[in-house]
C-alpha cells in the first residue's frame, strides 16, 4: 500500500473509527489513542493490506479488539458520557419539539449505556454507521443469527424503556 | 411516505426484517417530520442514532501523526537497509544450522567411515598413493639392512685374522 492510498482510502475513516472506539470505551482521549493505532497497524501491514477485501471492515474490527483489550487491562465497565453530542439538534421543528425531543435523546443515551456492549456494539454498527449483516459479522466475528438476535434484543430494549420511561417516568 | 407505510416499515424495523435502504427511508422520515405519539419512541431513537453520526473527530493531528509516521517509515534508504538486514539475517541462520547438522552428522557417522571415497577412481589413486609410501619405507629399510650386514661381515673378518694371528703365535 503507498502512501496516495492510505491518505485516500484510510485516513477518512477516522470519524466511524472514532465513534465506535468511543461507543465502547467512553472515553475521547483513549478511543483518539486507539484510532491512531488503527492507522499504525495498517500502514505497518504494507502491501498485505492489498489482500484485505474490505478494509473498513478491518479497520472497524482492529478498533474493536485495541478496544475489548483496553477495557479488560482496565478492568472496568464501558461507559459513555450522557451528555455526548445532545446539543446538536437543528431540525426539530419548533423549540418545544426541539426541547423535548433533546429530552427523549437523552434518555435514549442512558438506556443505550444499560445495555450489554454486544447489543450495543450491533446497535451502533447497524443504526448509527448503516453496516450491512455481513460486514457486522466480519467486524465483531460473529455469525449472523448473533448479530439478529442481539439487534433485536437491543432494539426492542431500547423501545421498551423508552416507552416505561415516557408512561410511568421510570 | 403515509402513516401505513411508516406502521408497516417501523414493524419491520423492530422485528429486524427491514433492509438498509428501508432503514434509510426511516431516517428520512423522522429527520423531516415531528413525531406523532405513536412514534415518539422510534423518532427519540433515529434523532439519537442521527446525531451519533454525525459526530466528526476534528483533531488533525491524529492524520498528520499518521502520515507522519508513513512517511518515515517509507524512505528507500531504510528499506534498503531493513531489506538487506533481512537477507544477512536469513544467510547467517542458514550458515548456522548449516554447520550444526555437518557436526552432528559427523558425530555420528563412525569414524572408519570417514574420509572414504565414494568415486572409485579416486579410491583407487589414493590406495595407490598409500602403496607407494609403503613401499618407498620398505626400499629405506633394505638400504639400512644391507649397511648392517656390511659392518656384520667386516667385524666378522677382523675377529677371524685376530684369532688366526693368535693362533700363528702359539704354535711359534
């Protein structure tokens, strides 16, 4: 791989690879670390990358174990801030829907940190970055049936306490 | 997009039956239209997923680290130098083991086997080599014999007159 090529087909990665690192560490800094490890690791793999069919389905996995790894040598739970990105909202159509709407996602954001990080993983990957079932699978080494049933069980969580949280104010 | 096809599509959605681009037109929807009360939830969600997206890492840095990096790493006088490190490398392991198996095969060989000769030709020069030394001590040998046997004969003969002058005196 030269150098056009990892500027071009690489480096504009860096925003996906940044958020998914962020969804599972919960921390700007380490998951800026680990993007940047990312792109150590692909230019150090030279013209084997050439064999990589997708490479930003490599990239997302690489950011996925330096992440998984990060969490157990820290031993702790994943976390992600509550108040990240809640105040860019520009299209709700009047400043009542805009507050509430503001309201809903951040209960969106507390329930999504609840959920097991599989869940959340596939979650992210299908809704937020649009992946298919099969680079999913290529990502977080999993068949299939795992990743429907995780999405599914992430999605009907997630609406299902929504939905508790907007009855009942639980 | 009518409230049906939006109940059929937001059905799929929870069930996971719906494509990419049927999620696509969710997206759409919701970032267009406000959310009635049956679809408050599933707007809350796809404005939260939105938003997630649209989350860039400003930091330059990180690419100009990158690149960096890249470009040190891609000077042909280093790989020069790391290529032909490698091939030293790999010559010397080969000479190593090389010389460890002619060791060990030569433990192990006995040693009358050693040094023979597998081509018959040079065998047969060597053999003839061997008799020629052989014989050339054989020849070095019955010189030194024949000088032995000359002072043998001489001292024989002065014992013989000393003895006959003896004799001749008595008899006087």
């Amino acid at each position: 791989m030269d150098l056009k090529a990892f500027q071009t087909n690489v480096l504009p990665l860096k925003s996906k690879l940044f958020r998914f690192a962020l969804r599972m560490l919960g921390n700007s800094d380490e998951a800026k670390d680990v993007v940047q490890e990312v792109f150590t690791r692909v230019w150090t793999k030279g013209k084997a990358m050439e064999e990589v069919h997708n490479w930003e389905a490599w990239c997302m996995r690489v950011v996925h174990n330096l992440s998984i790894d990060r969490i157990r040598l820290n031993n702790r739970q994943h976390s992600v801030p509550l108040s990240e990105g809640l105040n860019i909202v520009n299209n709700a159509p009047s400043p009542h829907d805009r507050t509430e709407l503001v309201e809903s996602m951040r209960q969106v954001s507390e329930i999504m940190a609840t959920l097991p990080l599989k869940q959340q993983q596939v979650l992210h990957l299908r809704d937020v970055e649009g992946y298919s079932y099969k680079e999913i699978c290529d990502v977080l080494d999993l068949d299939m049936n795992q990743v429907k049933v995780y999405l599914f069980r992430a999605r009907n969580a997630l609406r299902e306490k929504l939905i508790r949280m907007n009855a009942y104010g639980l | 997009m009518d409230s049906k096809e939006l109940e059929r599509l937001l059905q799929k959605y929870w069930a996971c039956e719906t494509s990419l681009e049927e999620e696509q037109m969710l997206r759409d929807y919701f970032r267009t239209n406000s959310p009635t009360d049956a679809t408050r939830d599933a707007a809350a969600m796809f404005a939260y997923f939105d938003v997630q997206r649209n989350r860039q890492l400003q930091d330059s840095a990180i690419e100009d680290k990158a690149v960096g990096v890249a470009k040190k790493k891609v000077r042909p006088f280093n790989r020069f130098i790391n290529g032909s490190m490698r091939i030293a490398a790999g010559i010397a392991v080969l000479a190593v083991a090389v010389w460890f198996v002619r060791n060990e095969i030569r433990e192990s060989t006995p040693q009358e086997m050693i040094d023979t000769y597998s081509d018959p030709e040079l065998a047969f020069e060597e053999t003839k080599r061997a008799l020629m030394i052989i014989s050339k001590g054989f020849s070095t040998a019955e010189q030194q014999a024949r000088k032995l046997d000359l002072f043998n004969e001489a001292q024989q003969k002065v014992r013989n007159s000393v003895t006959d002058e003896k004799e001749a005196n008595t008899e006087l």
